[in-house]
C-alpha cells in the first residue's frame, strides 16, 4: 500500500500533567473560595504546594495517612466545601480505597480524588510507588468518575471540568514532562466525551495519558504503510465516550494502550463497550500481569511494551484479524 497524509502533530515536551494540576488548582482557588485542598505530606510532589503557598488557610496537611485524608475529604464535601485531596496515585487508591468506597461513594458526594507519580513511568522509584491498578480501583468505585489527560493543556482543562462537576471524580497525573498534543489555552474538554485526534478508517488507536503521544506517533508510522488510524484521546474512563467507541468500531479493528494493567483499565472498558455496539477484533497495549522495577523512565516503556512500536505491532496484528 502507498503512504497516505494524516495530520501532523509536532509533539514538542511540555511539562508534568502533575505540574500543570498545582497551577490549576491555584486557579481555582482564586475563582472559588469553597475550594479546599489536602494532601499526604507529599505536597512538594504533588505540587498542591502551589495552592498551599497561596490559600494557606485552605489547605490541609494530613500527614502519611491517605485513609485519613479521603475520610476527612468526604466529611468536607458534605459539608459544602469541595475538596480536592491529592497523594502518589498508589497509595490514594490502594491505602484510601476503604475510604473512598464507604466515605465518598456510597454517599455520593462531591469530592475530587488526584493520584500524582500514576504507572510505571515515575522511573528509578520502583513497584511500590508505581500505581499500575488505578484505574481499575476507581472504576470499580460506583458513582465516580475516572480521568487520565493526556498533557498539560488537557489536565488544566479538566481540573476544572472536575470543579464544576457535582460528584466524586478520580484524576491520575504524571511525574515525567509529556509531549504537548494541545494548543494551548485549549478548553474544549468535556468529562466523558472523547477527543478525535485523527480520523481514519482502517484501524482505530485509542489511548488515554501518555500513551495518547504514542498512538499518534504510531499513526504517522501506520500512515507510512498506507494504513488509516483514527486516534482518540479517551481521557475520560469512566463515564466512557460510547459514541466515540461507536466510531472506532466502524473502522473494523481497535488498539487500546494504556499505561496500566490490562485487567480493568481502559483496555476492559473499551472491549465492554464494543461488545454491546459492534463486536471488532481487539489488540490491547499495556503491562500484562506482572509489576515493573526500578530503571528510566524511557526503558520501563520499551520493556513492557508502552511505547509507538509496541502500538504499531499491535495494529499490524489486528488488521490481519480484520
């Protein structure tokens, strides 16, 4: 097959979607004063710091205890303020999920959860602090909401999107700088509804946080060998864009990548979907069954798979199933 033009997108680094959490925060925090905003003594980190600095008497160190913090979120939001309490991804989820079933979402209220340092990309720190199931924890949350941006210009977006929802919410950002895939001062971000990045008809590419910078660069690969992938930012989980999945579905073959488990993540959530649209072969790109280790960034993506090779492998083998 011939190579085919698709959109191009120039990728240049940008900064941590966690970076970009801290100043929107601070945003939201001189637009609303109901705003209030904890964390697990990880504030440096998770840069909440920035909204520390500037609303100190809005903000609320809860020490190395995540469990206390989301029960103290949830008495918050039911008391008319709206919380937004933040540690590393894996100890929110796995120290906190207690918490945030019984606290949170049984009684529905309206408290925002962001997991800072998500999946196997915070590098030399090892298994114990890399969140690879979050994904699936939260979904399993009845009620919540579940956001994965993919950049800077789609994580400010969506803290406030997360601000003016009423409900629980669940947001994972990264410690790495990401490739900018927005404009900036995009705002055209809705909660639940998916961004085509690409349109295309042979294959459909759909990723969420950093692996959406792969997807597109295997698209242009793919494009190279006269293949047409639609891509799409599924930055919303949780409720996901069915519409969107509708759409990948008629192309015939769908890749997910995700940089989580397979078990539970975006990879199960879009395959339920499909099931109930249109049934297409599947190739799903994420860590299969194992936790990682400690070593760069850039060789834990190569080793489990997360990178545009490993996306372009896998839509090579669907098509061939198509």
């Amino acid at each position: 097959m011939s190579a085919i033009s698709v959109p191009k997108f120039e990728l240049k680094m940008g900064g941590a979607t966690r970076d970009a959490y801290g100043k929107a925060l601070a945003e939201l925090g001189r637009r609303n004063p109901n705003i209030v905003v904890l964390d697990a003594d990880l504030s440096k980190s998770t840069k909440t710091a920035v909204f520390a600095k500037e609303f100190p008497e809005r903000f609320f160190t809860c020490g190395i205890a995540e469990a206390d913090m989301v029960g103290i979120a949830g008495g918050m939001a039911a008391s008319g303020k709206i919380p937004f309490a933040s540690s590393f991804s894996a100890f929110l989820m796995c120290k906190g999920f207690d918490q945030l079933r019984v606290a949170v979402a049984l009684p529905g209220v309206n408290a925002k959860f962001v997991g800072s340092h998500g999946g196997i990309s915070i590098g030399e720190d090892g298994p114990s602090q890399m969140a690879i199931e979050d994904y699936a924890l939260a979904c399993s949350l009845a009620g919540f909401t579940v956001v994965s941006p993919s950049d800077e210009v789609s994580t400010r977006a969506l803290v406030l999107r997360m601000a003016e929802y009423n409900g629980p919410v669940y947001m994972r950002v990264g410690r790495p700088k990401v490739p900018l895939i927005y404009a900036a001062g995009d705002d055209n971000f809705t909660l639940g509804k998916a961004r085509v990045l690409i349109e295309g008809h042979d294959v459909a590419l759909i990723g969420c946080g950093l692996l959406v910078a792969e997807c597109l660069r295997a698209a242009e690969t793919l494009a190279a060998e006269g293949v047409s992938a639609m891509v799409v930012d599924m930055h919303t989980l949780k409720p996901l864009d069915r519409e969107a999945v509708a759409a990948a579905c008629r192309t015939g073959a769908i890749v997910t990548a995700e940089e989580h488990l397979l078990d539970g993540g975006l990879g199960s959530q879009v395959a339920r979907a499909a099931a109930e649209i249109r049934p297409v072969p599947m190739e799903y790109v994420g860590i299969r069954n194992t936790y990682a280790e400690s070593a760069t960034p850039e060789e834990l993506l190569e080793k489990y798979g997360l990178t545009a090779g490993h996306v372009v492998a896998a839509a090579r083998r669907v098509l061939k199933r198509k």
